[in-house]
C-alpha cells in the first residue's frame, strides 16, 4: 500500500494552492500598497512645494524680516513659517506619519531660497504577509526669489467706448452740463438730461473720406476750455507711468522685462487687437507712445453695430496668437509670458451661441467676461493679471428704472462682473479699482507679478 501512495498524484492543485496563496497576496498587496504610498507621497510633495514658496511669498513675515536684516545669512521665522505651513496642507491627509520636516531659507543678495525636507512613514495592509510593516518616503521641494526672472508684459487696455465715460464726479457733472448746453444749443432739444460719456465719432463719407464729428461729447470733452478727464485718459497716463516704473524697477538688467501695449482696437469699423507699442525693452519711449496713443476707439455714428463692439473672447484669442511660446523665465529665451488686462469686464458683441447672458429675442450679448477665453490661455502657460475698473450705473435720475438700458442689460448681473473677472484672472494676480485709484492699482499689481516666487524643483 505504501508505493501506491506515493503514486497517487490526487489533490496535488489543492496543496499547491495552499502553498502559492502567501506570496500571491502579497504580491498583490505590494502592489496596492505602494500605489497608496505614491498616491500619498505626491501629496506630501505637493505639500512641500507649497510650503517653500509660502515661506518666501512677497506679503510672507519670513520675506519681511529678511528685508529688514543687514546682510546673508538664514531666517528662522521663514523657517519655522515654512514647517508650520507643510503640516497645515496635510490636516485633511490620512495614513501615514510625518517622520520629520525641516526647512531652510537663506538670504543670499537680493534672493532667497527655499528648501524643504521631509520623511514620512505610511502602514502597509497587505504587504505586512511578506514582512514589510511599513513605506519609508522622503523628498525635497526647492523654490526661490530672485529679481531675474524674465518676464514679456502685454498690456490689454479696454479702449471701448464704455470707457470714455468721464474719470470722477465732477467730470461726469460737468460732461453732462457740456451735453445739456450742446443739445439746447445745437440740436434744439431742451429737456436733454445730458451724458456723461465721451463718445468719439468719425464720419464716413460715401468718397471714403473720414471727418470728425465736432458736436460730439469727444471733442466736448476735449476741447481745452473745458479739459474733461475721461476714464480711458487715466488709463493712458497710468500705462505711462506703469512703463516707466518698469523701467527702473529692472535696474542695470534691461532685457529683463519686455513689454508691450495693446488694445481692442482704434475703430469700430475694424474691431482688431491694435499694437500701440510691439513688445520693447526701450520703455520709457514706450511710456511717451502710450501716453500720446491709447485713446478712445472711434465710431462712425451712435448705436453703430447696435454698439456691439467689445468683444473679449475675440479680443483675447488674437493677443494669445501674437504672443507666442510662454516659457519659465530663466533666460531671455524663454521668458514669462504675462497678459496684464485693463478692463470694466463687461462684453457687447453679437454672440447667438455661446452667449452666457442672452437676452430673449435678441442675438446681442451683454454680458460679463466669459472666462473660457481666459482658462484657454492659462492651460498654454500665459499668466493674466486683471485690473478690473469698477463699472458703476450712471448717475442719471432713471438710472435703476428696468426698463432703461443699464437696467435691463447690466443691472441682472452687475454682482458677478467682478467676480467673473477675478475668476479669469491667474489667483492672486486681480486688483479693483476706481477710476481715481486706477494708476496705484496698475503699478500694485505689476509689483506683485514681479515680486512672485517660483518653484526651482
């Protein structure tokens, strides 16, 4: 009986089985646990790139003490901002320990650099059949703060006639006293309520040849007895004085920044992106063209195109064509590419599709910015700075009545101009202002591009 036991090869799967059912498990359990560990460790370093560029972000108490030191050397509150800022990322991250975290921010001239180390110990499930407890992970996020950082601006300043309208209170008052007086005087219509726009417009005749318009509220406007200060002629100075700033915030460096200023075109017969200034290192005559250049686009005759003739999905798309490769820069070629928008963020253009504020009945869309034109040109690399001029109701006695223009158009969505152009904006780079606070705001708001950190590895 003995030999015939041995013969008999029944079961044998059964065994085999039972002998192959460990190490398959854990395998398979390597396999998902390390997975897991991945998935984790690229938070972690997700965690540790923010921490090295919180710790030397501009408005940092790190940044503000090492302005404040004397000479090179570390800065222990960056340091200690920098571990603190690592775990805080992690407060919602499970399954694993934080072995150690250390952090080193050293003044070194002008720049700063960043460097984060970590160690973390994550649990195994089944991997523990095989003998392995536990994932041992480490790893290391470096950033730095340096002025040379190479960096294209295109400034995109909206020149739409919404922008004519007069700069402050006492400018829109005396607009709409002009516009009363010419009314009566010119028109014969006495009970004008006047306007505080400063349209510009410019005839067509039938031989092709354009003339001015001398009754209209542009050269009102401008006429030097009267001297009425426009929206769009504070940003033209602003513009002017933001060149010359830019100018001298390079120092000996004059590749560093190059840039050039744009707007959404000189005529609303031809509503091009115009190139008031091609993208130029040599900014102070930069600074001279955009002052004397950026004006008011010109219209042939009111309510022309049913005054559909700002169009920012276009607008934007046309400057992204011009701009080209956005690179990193670290060198002059490959340069930061930067679309720094002056604008009161709200569209007119005709838009049957796509319109995300249609009017029943109508293929006119007022609307504010539509932000798919600006997620496009962020998934290319390009940063957008906004500065969105406040757009306010005009002061007129009927001003809120919904059967008006502005009540029927802008007033459903006036609370989400704003907010859809901070949205187009690239996160941290939108500013707000008045009229009045429009150049601090322009020359704020370039400080804060310049003075952003940025991930060396």
């Amino acid at each position: 009986m003995l030999p015939g036991f041995f013969r008999d090869k029944a079961g044998n799967f059964g065994i085999l089985t039972a002998l192959l059912i460990v190490p398959i498990i854990g395998v398979a359990g390597l396999a998902v646990d390390y997975t897991n560990a991945l998935s984790i460790k690229a938070k972690l370093q997700g965690a540790g790139d923010a921490a090295a560029l919180a710790a030397i972000s501009s408005s940092s108490p790190g940044m503000q003490a090492a302005f404040a030191m004397k000479g090179d050397g570390t800065v222990p509150i960056a340091e200690s901002d920098a571990k603190a800022f690592f775990r805080g990322q992690l407060q919602n991250v499970k399954g694993y320990t934080v072995d150690s975290v250390d952090a080193s921010i050293v003044k070194t001239g002008k720049s700063m650099s960043s460097v984060v180390n970590y160690k973390a110990t994550i649990p195994t499930y089944l991997s523990k059949i095989l003998g392995q407890p536990v994932i041992k992970v480490a790893g290391r996020a470096t950033a730095v703060y340096e002025v040379a950082t190479y960096r294209n601006f295109y400034l995109l300043l909206d020149n739409t006639p919404s922008m004519g309208i007069a700069a402050s209170q006492t400018d829109i008052d005396k607009m709409i006293s002009l516009t009363k007086a010419r009314d009566k005087r010119v028109y014969n219509i006495s009970n004008s309520e006047g306007c505080a726009f400063a349209c510009h417009i410019r005839i067509t005749k039938p031989n092709g040849k354009i003339i001015e318009d001398p009754n209209d509220n542009y050269h009102l406007a401008t006429d030097k007895n009267n001297k009425v200060t426009t929206r769009i002629d504070v940003v033209a100075t602003a513009t002017a004085r933001l060149l010359q700033e830019a100018s001298a915030n390079r120092g000996n460096n004059k590749n560093l920044y190059r840039m050039g200023v744009y707007t959404f075109g000189k005529s609303a017969e031809n509503m091009q992106l115009q190139e008031v200034v091609a993208p130029t290192t040599d900014l102070e005559t930069a600074a001279d063209t955009a002052k004397a250049k950026v004006n008011l686009m010109t219209i042939p005759e009111q309510n022309y195109n049913n005054d559909q003739i700002t169009s920012f999905d276009s607008t934007l798309a046309q400057l992204g064509a011009k701009m080209g490769f956005a690179g990193d820069g670290n060198s002059l070629a490959t340069p930061q590419k930067i679309i720094f928008m002056v604008s009161d963020g709200v569209g007119d253009s005709n838009k049957p599709a796509t319109c995300t504020k249609p009017l029943s009945g109508s293929t006119r869309c007022q609307e504010p910015i539509d932000t798919k034109a600006c997620d496009a040109l962020k998934k290319q690399g390009y940063t957008i700075a906004i500065l969105y001029t406040t757009y306010l109701p005009l002061p007129t006695t009927d001003a809120q009545n919904n059967t008006t223009w502005y009540g029927l158009w802008i007033a459903p969505f006036q609370s989400e101009i704003g907010t859809r152009m901070k949205a187009c904006a690239t996160p941290g780079l939108y500013f707000e202002a008045t009229t009045q606070g429009i150049s601090d705001a322009m020359t704020a708001l370039f400080n804060k591009i310049v003075s952003m950190p940025r991930l060396t590895g």
